[in-house]
C-alpha cells in the first residue's frame, strides 16, 4: 500500500500502520529502532556497530526487542520443551547439559524474533514506511538470499518526522494552589 497523503507527525505514521499491519505498536519500535540505526540518508544496514562490535541489522534488532517478549513463565516452558527435545543428544554432565540447552533455546528465541522482525518489516514496506534489499556476497544454491544481508531504508520524510526533536506545546507554571496552570510556550 501506498501512501496517499503526506504524514505529518507521528501520529500518521501510527495511523498508517495501524491501517496495515496486525501489530502496529511493533512495527512501530522496529521503525524507531531502525531510524535510529539508519545513517543520514536513512539506510541502515547490512553491519550495525554497537559497543563497538559488529552485528547484522536484523539480529541487532532482535536482541534490542528481546525485553518484550521475555517473560519468566515462557522461558521455562521453552527450556523444558528443548531439553526434551534434546532428551538422547544430552550427556549426563549438568553443566555441559545446561550450556546445550541455554545455547539451543537461545537460537530458538533468536529464530523466532528474526521471523518477527521480517513481518515487521514487510508491514512496514507495504505501508511505504521502509524499502529494502540486500548487500554482500550472493552464492549460488536455492536460497537467493543465501550470503547476502537486509539492508532496510526509511523513508526519507518518516526519517524526519521521527529524528526531530517533539515541539513543546505549552508548558505549566506551579500556583499557590498545588495545581499547574497552562500557559503558551
């Protein structure tokens, strides 16, 4: 879908999403998210540097939207869940056991997140929010995406909309009373 009228705060950019995807609040932090790795020309991708170090884009975003879907509760299901499913690949060694079984629910989470972000992102592309492609190295079996990462563009009037500084409206001025009083900026 594209965009009809032009979006004048952030306010339309929620209104557009929430015209097109099933889960406008994530589609939103991942816009934000993006926006605020995106470079001057609102490209950001393929590589994030983060504290230094080197991360692809779509597993940066994961980990920096993993607090929303941790719940003590679903992690425990899951880690019981995996250390079934591993049940014979475990070796009666508690600690070795326990790194497998952290490192295998730890691919799950991340597997799960990246399949959420990409739904987030096509929502985000359909609703003329964000284009995207992919850079690096393409090889040459069945997966066309295979060697090559999301590079995600925003688009350049959101980018702006979403890095400006929010307009003070008024502000309140204390009285004797406890209340605040409005008055113009």
């Amino acid at each position: 879908m594209e965009q009809q009228t032009a979006i004048t705060g952030v306010g339309g950019i929620y209104a557009v999403l929430a015209e097109v995807s099933n889960r406008p609040r994530y589609a939103f932090l991942v816009l934000q998210l993006v926006s605020e790795a995106a470079d001057g020309r609102g490209q950001a991708g393929p590589f994030v540097c983060r504290d230094g170090k080197p991360a692809l884009l779509r597993d940066w975003l994961c980990t920096q939207l993993l607090p929303l879907s941790e719940q003590q509760g679903r992690r425990a299901a899951l880690r019981a869940r995996v250390a079934a499913s591993l049940g014979r690949e475990l070796s009666g060694d508690e600690a070795r056991d326990a790194a497998q079984i952290d490192q295998a629910v730890e691919e799950q989470v991340l597997a799960v997140g990246r399949a959420n972000v990409s739904r987030a992102i096509s929502d985000l592309a359909r609703a003329g929010l964000v284009t995207r492609h992919y850079a690096g190295y393409a090889t040459n079996h069945r997966n066309r995406g295979g060697g090559r990462h999301a590079v995600y563009v925003v688009n350049p009037g959101v980018l702006k909309l979403l890095r400006r500084p929010a307009p003070m409206i008024g502000a309140v001025r204390a009285s004797g009373t406890g209340q605040g009083e409005l008055f113009a900026a």
